[in-house]
C-alpha cells in the first residue's frame, strides 16, 4: 500500500471519528460546549520560518481553527506583497496531552514559480509541492519555562539531488520569561544532519522574540513583537517585526 493511499486513510479515520463522536455528544448534550474556533491575522515585515528567509517583502499570514476536547484541525497561509514564488498553505492536525502535544502538519506551495501554479492533488516526490511533517513538542511544564520541539519531514518534496528522501530535522530548545509587560521568548534550533535546513549538523535558528500589547483605546490591544534572528549555518542575520490581529 502506498504512502499516499495510507495517509489519505489516515486522514479518513481521524474524520470519521470527529464526526462520530460529534454525534455522540450531540445526542447526549444537545450543544456545542466542547468545540472552539479560533481566527487569527498576522502582518510581518518579511516571512522567516526557522531561520530560513522565505519571503523578501511583507506579507500577511491568515490562519483559523476549530479545536474539540484534545485535538486542533487548522489551516494557516502565507502571501507576500511582492511578486515572488513564497505563497504557502497549510493544513494541520494536533493531539495535545497538556505537557505533549503531537502535530502532523501538511506544507503546501501552490506557486512554485512565477506564472506556475502546482497541483495539490500531485503526490509525485519529484513534482509535489506538499511537505508533511511530525512534530512533537514538550511545553507547560510547572516551574520549568522551557519548551522542546522536534520536527521531521517524512513525505513529500524533502528529496536531495538525487531523488533520495531526506527526512529534514529540526529540533529546537526555547525559554521564555517576562521583563515587566514584555514576553520574551529566547530560542535555539538546529538540525542533526543534512537536509533541507543545512548541509550537515548545524545551528540554523538563534535568537530572540519579544512581544508587547501596545494600548490603542480603552478597549483594544495591539499585539506587536521583534524577533533578532541568527542563522549561523549560513552566516545570516534577520529581523522580523509582527503585527497580530
């Protein structure tokens, strides 16, 4: 059986048991008290994802989900202001136990030139636009602000030169902390061995990110952060100003 045939099963089974189960407690509860629905709007002054710069202009960054007991199904985008191949769309599952929390994310590229628009039904290695990734993370821990994320491609166009699967990983180690009404989140990524991020054990992602309610009526805050951003796998340095809505 094929990888594409056993992740569309996959999927088919995790629906099949949402709605199951959102019929089980619509026929005992008569309400919609254990889901949630989130909506957020985020404008960055350039697109950085993990040390990798992937956007040179602005852009605004879209994203909702729907949330029932321990799981999340989301979708998120990316489109850059400016005329270059960095639009992204994404879907998203996440199982979260409270300290663990489990996502299976599907990156998607629907332009991947300039006046080319990729098939989001292609699932070829050599030719997807699709990059799924596990991620695992460790956060929440009482007393312990520190956070451990832990990502790997395992389908799709993670491939090097010669057609061989990559499976790209990222592992990061955050701390976060607060200096009056600033939150502070210091963090260090980097990858094992070659792949995507770099051509062999590296660090990729060094930095810092603050962010900050600035008061705009009585009634309404601004969320606003900086991040300073370090890639010293390619001698690169970044900054990345947000505006959340």
């Amino acid at each position: 059986m094929s990888k594409k045939v056993n992740f569309i099963l996959i999927i088919f089974f995790v629906f099949f048991y949402f709605i199951t189960d959102f019929k089980a407690t619509a026929q005992s509860q008569s309400d919609l008290s254990d889901f949630s629905f989130d909506m957020n709007l985020d404008f960055v002054s350039r697109y950085i994802w993990r040390g990798q710069k992937l956007s040179e202009t602005p852009a605004v960054q879209p994203g909702m989900s729907v949330s029932y007991k321990n799981f999340t199904l989301g979708t998120w985008s990316s489109y850059s202001f400016g005329n270059e191949p960095v639009q992204e769309i994404d879907l998203f599952l996440s199982y979260n136990t409270g300290i663990l929390t489990f996502t299976v994310n599907d990156y998607f590229f629907p332009k991947n030139v300039l006046t080319e628009y990729a098939d989001y039904l292609d699932w070829n290695k050599n030719t997807t636009q699709h990059w799924l990734e596990g991620i695992i993370e460790i956060s929440g821990i009482e007393n312990l602000p520190l956070n451990l994320l832990v990502g790997v491609f395992f389908l799709g166009a993670d491939i090097d030169a010669d057609a061989n699967f990559q499976y790209s990983t990222y592992i990061e180690l955050s701390y976060d902390f607060k200096i009056k009404d600033t939150e502070l989140h210091l963090f260090s990524g980097l990858t094992p061995f070659r792949g995507y991020y770099s051509d062999s054990f590296d660090f990729v992602n060094v930095g810092i990110n603050a962010t900050q309610n600035i008061k705009i009526t009585q009634n309404f805050n601004l969320p606003v952060s900086g991040a300073f951003i370090i890639n010293p796998a390619n001698k690169n340095v970044m900054f990345q100003a947000v505006i959340s809505i």
